[in-house]
C-alpha cells in the first residue's frame, strides 16, 4: 500500500497540471444491472467548469431516459454541482452534491445526492501547433441524503470515471468518457446490490489550457 501511495504521489509530482475554464455538451448511453431499470438508457447534457486559482468550481444538468421496470417509462432530471481543490500538480479532491428528479409516469421521486473523492489528471502529447491530450481519473463515493420517498433506498456506493480529451481544433476537444458504479440500496427491507456503467462522448471548449 505504501507503494502504490508512493508511486501516485511521484506521478502527481510529475505531471503539470493547473485549475482550466470549460464548457461541454454531450450524450452518453447508460446500462444497470439488479437496478430496476430496463434496457440502455439515453443520457444528454451541459456542464461548465470556473477555475477559480487552485479550486475548480462546476455544474452541469442532465437529462436521460427512464424505464423502470413494470412502468411505461419516464425521465430523469439531474441538476449536480461539485467543488473541486487542486492538492498538487495534477492531484485532486472534490467534493459534489446533486438534486435529482424521477419521473416514471406512474410516480415520481425527488432525492438529494452527496459524494466526495480524489483524481489525477495527466497531459500529454503536446506540440508547437497542436494542445495536448488530457485523461482524468476520479474515484467518489457518496449516497442519498434526503429524498421525499415514502420508502426511501439509502442508496450509496462507489464510482469511477476516466475522461480522455482529444484536441481537435483551437480550443476546441472531442472528450469520450467511461464511467462504472456499484451500489447498494434498501429495498422491501433488504439491501441489494447493483451496478452501472456509462460510455459517453462530448465536445469542450477551453479557452486556455494551461
């Protein structure tokens, strides 16, 4: 443990990396397992990102689809907001919160979400004329902290998401995300357990990639 620790911190040493400005739009198509919904979902979205000197302020707002199972369908509304603080070149901590709306048709639901991790950001590939990559990686955790539920889940659990930004033009990226979670929820008096996975595509505009 001590040396993977070690080897992090060295890599993070390593790499420079400082807060960025940004804006995003994209879509991203989703899957779960033992989640209670049914088939791959839609997903679409905007987000923005202020550097505000060794802290990154963001929010973003999503919409995807919702088919529960045994409901004619739905929508999701998420609005998210994270705080994020620089603790080294390329490493860093954050901290989110997120309001999310289901709406099934035959019910709907309001939750508070809250979560916190560490990611490090790598850049690369840079040259006189052309920005360089950008691949981040985060590790969260976080789960319900209100909900206006009758029976609420107390879904909680962990989540990864690895972003790869591939300059295209000016300040202008194409970014593919990949993203996995595992969570446990409350259900008829028991906890289960359930994954879920994303794979999504963007475009980005950094004025500065410092």
């Amino acid at each position: 443990m001590r040396v993977l620790v070690l080897g992090v911190s060295v890599l993070a040493m390593a790499l420079p990396v400082a807060a960025q400005t940004e804006f995003s739009v994209g879509s991203a198509v989703q899957t779960t397992d033992n989640m209670g919904q049914d088939g791959t979902q839609a997903a679409f979205g905007l987000s923005g990102r202020k550097a505000l000197g060794l802290f990154d302020l963001s929010a973003a707002v999503k919409r995807s689809e919702l088919d529960k199972v045994g409901t004619p369908g739905g929508h999701q509304w998420t609005v998210s907001a994270d705080l994020r603080h620089w603790i080294g070149p390329s490493l860093f901590v954050v901290v989110g919160g997120h309001r999310i709306l289901s709406d099934a048709t035959v019910w709907t639901k309001k939750t508070w979400w809250a979560d916190g991790g560490i990611g490090l950001c790598a850049r690369y590939g840079k040259t006189a004329t052309r920005r360089p990559h950008r691949d981040e990686f985060s590790v969260r955790y976080g789960g319900e902290v209100a909900t206006d539920a009758e029976a609420p889940n107390h879904t909680q659990g962990w989540a990864f998401l690895w972003s790869h930004d591939l300059p295209l033009r000016g300040s202008v990226f194409l970014r593919g995300t990949v993203g996995t979670a595992s969570r446990k929820y409350l259900q008829d008096g028991a906890w289960r357990r359930g994954s879920s996975s994303s794979l999504g595509i963007s475009f980005v505009v950094r004025p500065q990639d410092l």
